[in-house]
C-alpha cells in the first residue's frame, strides 16, 4: 500500500500545484493574455472553484468593494490552513 511519506509528498505537491496556479492567475491578470488560449482556461478552470467563493464571501458578505482583490490571497491561506489541519489529522490517525 501507500507509506506515510509517499500521503504527505503527494498532498504537499498537491497543495503547491494549487498554489502556484492561483499565483499564475494573479500574473494573468496583469499580462492581460488571450482568454480563449487553453492554458488559460485550464488555469481559470482549475482556480475558480477555490477563488469563486472566497471573493463572493469578501464582496458580497463583507462588503468590500475596493480595487485591489484579495481573494486569491486569503484562497492560498485558506488552502494552507486546509493542507495543514489534513497533516494533523494524518499525524493523528497514522
């Protein structure tokens, strides 16, 4: 079966991939490239579940109508806090 190591190498590369996923993003809005480029909408795609509901929360809950969006911010927080209440949870069942 699958070792203790080989679960959390496999959540942490997971947790980077996100990660710098959400940054790309970040960088795509400043470049400003072709919305219909299939990498773009994959990273779009894979992202806006994460970010989606984070900038629904900040705009609409919250009120915060500003320039700058800090959604993809709080989403890698949110995805770090997530990655490691698993690794305690892991640490505690394994």
């Amino acid at each position: 079966m699958f070792s203790t190591y080989n679960i959390y190498a496999a959540l942490n590369y997971f947790v980077r991939f996100i990660n710098f996923l959400i940054l790309a993003r970040v960088l795509m809005t400043w470049i400003n490239p072709n919305p219909r480029n299939p990498i773009v909408k994959i990273i779009h795609e894979v992202t806006e579940p994460i970010i989606g509901p984070v900038r629904h929360l900040i705009y609409n809950k919250f009120g915060y109508s500003g320039m700058l969006d800090f959604s993809p911010i709080i989403a890698i927080f949110l995805v770090n806090f997530i990655y490691s209440i698993l690794i305690s949870i892991l640490n505690f069942i394994l």
